[in-house]
C-alpha cells in the first residue's frame, strides 16, 4: 500500500467513525424535513397566494432578518441573485471593478459580471479560508490610484467599486479587518454570507457586518427554500431600493402598470417562503447539530499527522456548514487518493471550488498575487456534513 493510501484508509477510518459506519451512501449536505414544512406549503398552496406576494413571503423576510441580527430582508430567487441586487445598490455600476476572493462559489463572480462589472482577485487568508485583509491593503496600494476623485485600478482605468468578502463554508472572514481598509481607499463592503446563516463575528451575526449582504437557501444550505436567497440590510433605503428592483421596479398602483426603472423578476415565490418559514423554527436544533457534528470530526482527528480539521478562531462562532479537513503541504499530493477512497466507501467527498481565476471564461480578469489561494485549494477536503449525522439533539 502506497503512502498515499494508508494516510487516505486513515481518513476513511475517522469518518466513519464520525458517523458510526453508516450502511448507505452518505452525501455531503441535504436538505432535512422535519418540521411543518408540509403543513405550510399545503396551506400556502390551499390559500392560492403561491407567487410572488403573501403571507409567507412577509414572515419569511422579517424571520431572516432577524435571525441575522438586521432590521430588514428581502427574499429572493437564489444567492446569485440577492448578490447582484445587493451590489447594484450599493453602487456597483457596468464597467466597474469589485474585489474579490478567487476562492470562492462561482456565484460571487457570476453575479458581479450580470451587472456588467468585472471580478478582480485578490488572495485568502489561511486563518479563515476568507479574503485576506494584508493582501487586499498590498495589493491596492499597489495598483489604485486617485484620478479626480475617484479610486481607480490605474493598469485598466476602471473604477475601483466594492469589496466582496465571502464566509468560507460558513466560517467567518476577519470583516474587522477588511471593513477598515475598505473604508481606507473609499470602497463599498457587500457581505457574501450565503453560507454562514448562524455564524457570528464577535457575538455579531454574519449578514450584520456589512451594510448590505446576500445569502443563500439552495437545498444544500442549513436552511432551505428549495432555492432561495435574501438580501439583508440596517438600511431602509437599500432594503426599499432592493424589494422595487425585484419585482419589476413595479411603481405601486391599484391598477397601473408602471416601471420607473430597469429592475428583475426576481421576487421568492409565496410557495417557497412558506417552506423557509417551517424551516427558520428549525433553524437553532440544526445550528447546535452541526456545531456538536463538527466537534466529533475535531475530536477524531486530533493527533493524525498530515491533517487537520478547519475550525472556529477565537472570537468567531461558526455554523460548520461544511466540515473541512486541510491537508499538510506535505500530504497535497494525496488529496485525490483521499477523494476517490472517500467516494468508493460512499461517503461524499469535494475538493473547494476551483480558483475562479483558473477558469477560462475569468482568466483575464485582473488579479493579485493568489499563493495562498493556490495552496489552500490544492489541500482541501469536504466530507459530509449534515446536521442529522449528528443525532436528534431535541
């Protein structure tokens, strides 16, 4: 047996430990039902509101927003979507450039390109996974300059409009950090907190520590709508520019059809609120599930030598939305052996997404220097992570 695969059969090992050597194959996060899920939609469906106003879709916004510690929320289709209006409102406009983590879900670039702007890369921190404050400070003293007025990249001309920091599998990025360069060099701060409803910074829920940020309910997230996403706010003014653009910029009228603006269609079904209603009273059983989840991989990896699993910083308080093990330098070179051993027993296994600043159709966009984003995504593991595997903690 090659090095390779004794330290893989070592891994496989733990996990099943983990999860009490489960029969069936076992995925890496799915959706959990076990609330009033069908009771809600059934009712939903009886009341005939199932699109895009009711009862629902109003709980649901006020419910996500309190559970982010913020006073207003806006539901929408999906995560890309709530990023897309979050940047357009806080000022992101075509031709402008937004920073950003390479190491992220393609959605965070997706979504800066819908509006016409242009991703650019910067590197991550390995303490948090997340975009790292040092890097993004050298990089823009590096490459900004001030042309009347405005913050601009000065190799591409283009304005200089926002900063995107994004929860790394649920674990909380240093915002302190980035939130005082941001405000250093006069750049708009959006939240991407699609992956870390129930994570906190400083006892500040993530979704707080911006002025705007966007989240997501894809059925693999703690929380599912089906698909789904928010926006989430302190500011009544976006929160109110947000709901107009997402339902057609729609001037309210008792009969007219009348747009003032170009908005989206991009409005949560009742019908799928009614889901996230059911789902939100589940919301504190799961976060504790998946926290207890997280400290059984802690604990069963303690002393392997070659790897560890990723967790909270002090300060921070993580919903270990996917359970990560970070491979030593060393043993990079049996992150696939790893993989294939993992997906062969059944046990759902990823590598992070690929640096999106390796795919072609974002390979010419500008960006930093990236060793750490290298080095973090050839060592990462995620093995499954749902809160069932847990236990029933009621």
């Amino acid at each position: 047996m090659t090095c390779s695969a004794k330290f893989a059969n070592d891994i496989k090992r733990r996990v099943s430990e983990v999860l009490g050597a489960p029969e069936d194959f076992v995925p890496l996060h799915e959706p959990e039902f076990g609330g009033e899920e069908e009771a809600l939609v059934v009712d939903c469906i009886r009341s005939g509101w199932v699109s895009s106003v009711g009862e629902y879709v109003d709980r649901f916004e006020a419910g996500i927003a309190a559970a982010c510690g913020t006073t207003h929320g806006v539901a929408v289709v999906n995560g890309t979507a709530a990023l897309e209006v979050a940047l357009r409102v806080a000022g992101v406009r075509p031709g402008d450039e937004v920073l950003m983590p390479s190491l992220t879900f393609i959605a965070t670039a997706n979504a800066t390109h819908h509006l016409g702007a242009v991703p650019h890369f910067v590197d991550a921190d390995e303490a948090t996974m997340g975009l790292a404050p040092n890097a993004l400070r050298a990089h823009l003293e590096h490459i900004a300059e001030r042309r009347h007025g405005v913050l601009v990249n000065g190799r591409t001309g283009r304005r200089l409009a926002a900063v995107v920091p994004m929860h790394v599998f649920g674990h909380p990025v240093d915002m302190n950090g980035l939130a005082a360069v941001a405000s250093e060099f006069g750049l708009a701060v959006v939240e991407d907190a699609a992956e870390a409803l129930g994570s906190a910074l400083g006892g500040r829920p993530c979704g707080s520590l911006s002025r705007i940020a966007a989240l997501s309910f894809n059925g693999n997230k703690i929380l599912t709508t089906g698909g789904g996403g928010a926006i989430v706010t302190n500011d009544p003014d976006l929160a109110a520019w947000a709901k107009h653009l997402t339902t057609t910029a729609k001037v309210p009228h008792r009969w007219a059809f009348f747009h003032d603006e170009i908005g989206y269609n991009y409005r949560m079904p009742n019908l799928n609120a009614a889901l996230g209603v059911a789902q939100l009273a589940q919301l504190d059983v799961r976060l504790a599930q998946k926290r207890a989840l997280a400290a059984r991989y802690i604990s069963a990896f303690a002393g392997l030598d070659g790897v560890k699993v990723f967790a909270e910083r002090e300060g921070v308080r993580s919903n270990y939305w996917l359970n990560t093990l970070l491979l030593e330098t060393h043993m990079t070179h049996a992150r696939d052996t790893v993989l294939k051993i993992l997906n062969d027993e059944g046990l759902m296994a990823r590598p992070v997404w690929e640096p999106l600043h390796t795919l072609d159709i974002y390979a010419e966009c500008p960006r930093a220097a990236l060793p750490v984003t290298a080095n973090l995504a050839a060592r990462i593991v995620n093995v499954p992570s749902s809160a069932r595997l847990a236990g029933n903690l009621r």
